[in-house]
C-alpha cells in the first residue's frame, strides 16, 4: 500500500483557473496529516499567470502556515525544445521547490520522440530545476530508459501526476511506462495532485497507487511517501528551507 505524506504540486487562487487560497490549502493539508504542501503556481508565460511581483513577495510569507510547513514554489514553462524556461534562473534559485512542464499554451504542437528526448536532457543539466511536471503527455513521448538514467544521475524527480487521468488522458498510458523506466534506472518520483482546490486534493493520487500497484514499483523511490524521504530530497537539492522545516517533516 502507497501513501503520500506531503502533495509537491498544487495551485492556489492567484491562478485563476484555481479555487482555494493559499491558506485554505495549507490547512486542507494539514486536516489530511500531510506533514507539508508545496504550492506551485503557473509561471508567467501562462495566461493564468499570476504577476511576476506574486513570485517576489511568497517568499516572505512564513515557512509554516496553518501548523504545516508551505513550500514556496513554482511550475516553470518550457517555452522552446531547448528546454529554455520562463522564468530567470537567478530567481529560480529562491524557490524551495521548482518543477518544469510542457503546457501547449507556452510550447504547441507534437514533438518527435527526438526533440521531446533532447528536451528533456537539457532540462536534466538546469541545476535550477527540482521535478519534471506530467511528462508523459501523448504528444511528448520521448526514450524514458535514456532520460530517466540522467535524472537519477541529476537528482531530477519525475513527477506522476494525480490530474492528469482527468485533464491529458491521451498520454495515461504512458504514465506506466515511464514509471517503469524509473524503476529500471532508480529515478526517483513523486506522486502529486496538481490539486486546483482542496476537493482535489483529496483521492487525487489514487489511480497512480493502483498504476504503480500493478509493476510493484519500490516505495523507497517515492519521495514524498515518508517525512525522512522528503527532507533527504530537499537536503540533496541544497534547499535552505530544511534548516527551517526539517523538525516538521521528521
Ligand atoms: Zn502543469
Ligand atoms: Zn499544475
């Protein structure tokens, strides 16, 4: 049986195709016995972004609200093949938590399993980048045995994501697939809702339990499955943050 103790990609209001405020999530979280939320908002080459000066302020807010440790962090656009993001790399350095995704508003279009796989290679040597947001997405296929290999090596985390059974069903297949080639070459993952509410925070992992249920895929590889698991990540990523919160997640 799996289970996640912190949800490492959420949205708040300041997205407005999100619902609940910050508060409100970190509290949701906190009623779950998670023992950390990250919040994650759209950075600003998204039309539901919200104002770069949003990104500047979060940091100030506390480490901890609602009695739960809030990481301050951010879904960063892959704008070309390059892998280049939307967001400058100096900046991206404050965040406690910073995930690079492919959404087709900021990246259109089918890729070859050539562009998507360099793609992600260039991502892997972004020292700024933490978590590989819903990459299994059907027009993104790339060789998951070759680029997982490299982010075990990067410490890139391959996120599976809870939303995308709901909102990118073409590419759900894949999800196996890729979580396998991570088993294989002992990259590690993260199982997150993408939670656009606190309704959906909730049950919003289920269906990647029973996937991963299914290949027997080995616990020690889920980050956010114990308190230990994530702090020993956030160590690896040099994140200050943990001399803040480490007491929280133990
Ligand atoms: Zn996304
Ligand atoms: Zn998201």
């Amino acid at each position: 049986m799996y289970q996640i103790v912190a949800d490492l990609h959420t949205h708040t209001l300041v997205s407005n195709h999100a619902f609940n405020t910050i508060t409100e999530m970190a509290a949701k979280a906190k009623s779950m016995n998670y023992k950390a939320i990250a919040v994650t908002d759209h950075a600003c080459a998204m039309p539901d972004s919200p104002h770069i000066w949003y990104f500047y302020n979060l940091r100030r807010l506390p480490d901890v609200m609602e009695g739960i440790p809030v990481l301050k962090g951010i879904e960063a656009n892959v704008m070309d093949i390059n892998g280049t993001l939307d967001f400058e790399s100096s900046e991206l350095a404050k965040f406690d938590w910073v995930i690079a995704s492919i959404h087709g508003d900021c990246l259109p279009g089918t890729l070859t399993v050539e562009q998507a796989t360099q793609l992600w290679l260039n991502i892997a040597e972004n020292p700024y980048v933490d978590m590989i947001g819903h990459s299994e997405q059907a027009k993104h296929i790339y060789d998951y045995d070759a680029v997982t290999k490299v982010f075990a090596q990067k410490n890139k985390v391959v996120e599976l994501n809870g939303n995308s059974y709901a909102v990118r069903p073409d590419g759900v297949g894949n999800m196996q697939r890729l979580a396998l080639a991570c088993k294989k070459n002992g990259c590690k993952v993260a199982l997150n809702t993408d939670a656009h509410s606190i309704y959906h925070l909730e049950n919003g992992v289920s269906h990647l339990y029973k996937m991963l249920e299914e290949i027997d895929f080995p616990e020690e590889l889920i980050i956010n499955s114990s308190g230990e698991r994530l702090l020993q990540e956030l160590t690896l990523h040099n994140k200050q943050v943990v001399n803040r919160i480490g007491d929280f997640l133990l």
